[in-house]
C-alpha cells in the first residue's frame, strides 16, 4: 500500500488497512505488511510491518521485491489504484507465478476521473483495467457497481469496512464538547468527521443545506478533520457568503478520545460524499458511538442505515441534505435515542472486521492461493 498504515489517520485507506490487517493476524494467519512512505513504520498488532521510500521516478523498489520474494507470500493484496508502483508489483507478481488481489478503495468511481482525466482514462485503459482483470479478485468494499462500471471483468469479492469496537472509550464526555462550543440544550448539533475534501465529501452541498434549513430550525454544523487541498478556505469563503457563519464551525483535526467526545457530543452525524467506496470509516465511528447518520446513497449504496432504523440516505443535492438536516432537527428527543441505539447495534453486528477479514482469507483460499484458508500466508 501507498502510505504507512496509521490508524490515526484521516485516510480511511490507512485505518481500513491497519485494522483489516490485524484482524486477519489475529485469526491466526501470517501477514506482512509492505508500505510505500517516507516515514518510518508503525506497528500493526500481529504484523511485521516495513516501509520502504517511494521512487522518485515510477518504478519499484528492488529492496521491496526482494523482501517481498524472500516472505514468500501464497498471495498478495494490492491496495489502491493509480499508483504505478502497484502494477509493476502486479506485474511482477504475474511473471513469478503469485497470485495477487487488488482493492480499489473508490478509486474506480467515474468521479475521480474529472481529476486529470487526461491522464487518468489512458493509464485506466493500458495499465489498470488489465491489472485488475488478471487479479485472482477484486475486492470491493461495496462498490461493486463502480468497479464493474471500470471495465473488470475479475471476480468479486464484496467485504465491508469495520469497526474496532475496542478503540472507543468509555468515558466520552458529550458535555464539555457542547460547553467548549457553546452549544446550547435546546441546539441540535450535526457532525462531519473527516479530511475537508469539498467535492468529494459533499461539503459545499452541506453548507449550502445547512443556510436553507438555518431559516426554521436551530442547528448547529461542526466540521472536524484536516484541509484537503484548499477546501476548508474554500469552505469559509462559502460559509462568510450564506451568512451562517454563527452555525458552522471548523474544529481541525481530531484524533483519539477528542474525536470520539465530539461524536458523542453531536446529536447526530451527517455526509454527504458524491462518492465513497462503501460506508466510510467515520460513518462506522459515528454509528458506533450511537449516532444516527444522515449519509448520501454512496455513502451507504446498501441503504443499511435506513434499513436498521439508525437514520437517512439522502441525494446529494442541497434540497436533499436540507430535508435530512430539518428531520433530525425536528426530531423528538426519544426518536434520536432510538435510531442511537439502533446505530450501535449495526455498528457492532454487521460491522466488524473480524467479519471482513474471513471473508477475505476465505476468498484467498477459493480464488487464489490453495491453503491459504488453513494458517498458510498472505502479504499487503
């Protein structure tokens, strides 16, 4: 993978890594972990991690394949797309006989392609549509549409994100967030958690939803993450314009307890996303935690949310958002309890990674590596 693994991190590649990773260690497989990063490794509980610097030219690093050669994988999991050092891995992978399975994390989605689509529709079309078509799989979180849309005619593997249900305490303090704020009782309060990516999170489209539903309803929007190439002053700009910058509020950045403090802090959570590759890790955090989401269809394409009573799929326009906001905003006190405890129970039953993880390892033994299912090796 591109990237050191950090589960801190508001990359939901790093986190779903480090967690998914873990969870098959912990199931008694042997993984190993190589990271393309200019910074050192962090630990991964149960997997030897190394890192190794990215070329400055596209190419792969000949340190990496040769440890790679000597871990002696029965498979190989490739993530993210449109990094050129992965299809070279791929390609070697081929020459030597190792099976390989490649996870796109969204990146197949049509929308990326308005970024550098020059470049992009040519390298998808030499490079990236053959390497995913000669993976033993494809695994898709839960955009298979989109990946099937991307031209791979692969088989698929279909397994959710998860949700450490261990790294949330237990001692969130939802009052001294709403104090620090200075958001009263009678407020409601609605959370984004996340990199402050406009397009793709949607979050121009919720700014401007939040100014329409200003008008009738008391509601409060916190926005919590690191800028994203601009956005979060393209962002201020947008809130100075509609005239709500009493009711949106930049937090920055919020790792560990703080950012589950503000989670329990909101009443409840919402995004966006023009796209995403399944439900986002941040949406599982908030759903954890028993927060009702307000989520764009491609942030839940399953509509599992709605169909567990733990909140709404809207479209992603301004009228749609607005309508998702006034809803919760108006709602009584007990129904947002209810949903809360129905987002915990989803969170904690269909969101695991162990879960995600057998279904993975399982998939390895049937499509790429014979003994895999049974303790043998497989290497990200």
């Amino acid at each position: 993978m591109l990237g050191r693994c950090n589960p801190d991190s508001a990359n939901g590649i790093d986190k779903s890594v480090y967690h998914l990773t873990s969870a098959q260690a912990a199931l008694g497989h042997t993984v190993g972990l190589f990271t393309l990063s200019g910074k050192p490794a962090l630990p991964v509980p149960g997997v030897p991690a190394r890192t190794y610097r990215p070329l400055l030219r596209a190419g792969l690093s000949a340190s990496l394949w040769r440890d790679l050669r000597e871990w002696r994988p029965d498979v190989v999991h490739i993530h993210s797309l449109y990094v050129p050092a992965n299809a070279m891995l791929a390609r070697a992978l081929r020459r030597r006989g190792i099976p390989y399975v490649v996870t796109p994390h969204g990146a197949a989605d049509d929308h990326l392609l308005r970024r550098r689509g020059y470049l992009k529709r040519p390298y998808r079309a030499l490079v990236e549509r053959p390497t995913l078509n000669r993976a033993a799989f494809v695994h898709a979180i839960a955009d298979e549409s989109a990946i099937k849309a991307y031209g791979v005619t692969a088989p698929l593997v279909v397994a959710p994100n998860g949700i450490d249900t261990s790294s949330v305490p237990h001692d969130l303090d939802r009052d001294a967030v709403r104090a620090r704020l200075g958001v009263p009782d009678g407020t409601r309060l609605a959370m984004f958690l996340g990199r402050l990516d406009r397009d793709h999170k949607g979050l121009d489209i919720l700014v401007d939803a939040v100014a329409e539903v200003s008008r009738t309803v008391d509601l409060r929007l916190v926005l919590v993450g690191p800028d994203r190439e601009g956005s979060r002053r393209v962002l201020e700009d947008l809130v100075a314009r509609r005239g709500v910058a009493g009711d949106v509020t930049f937090w920055g950045p919020a790792h560990g307890k703080e950012k589950f403090d503000l989670l329990a802090a909101a009443d409840f959570f919402v995004q966006p996303s023009r796209w995403e590759a399944g439900v986002p890790l941040a949406v599982l955090e908030a759903l954890c935690v028993g927060r009702p989401c307000v989520v764009s269809r491609a942030a839940d394409p399953t509509c599992t949310i709605p169909g567990h009573r733990a909140g709404l799929v809207v479209e992603p326009t301004v009228a749609g958002v607005a309508e998702g906001l006034h809803r919760m905003a108006t709602a009584g006190h007990e129904t947002l309890a209810e949903e809360g405890r129905q987002a915990a129970v989803l969170a904690r039953t269909e969101f695991t990674w162990p879960k995600a993880a057998r279904t993975l390892t399982e998939a390895y033994a049937r499509y790429a590596a014979r003994g895999v299912g049974e303790g043998r090796s497989a290497t990200t």
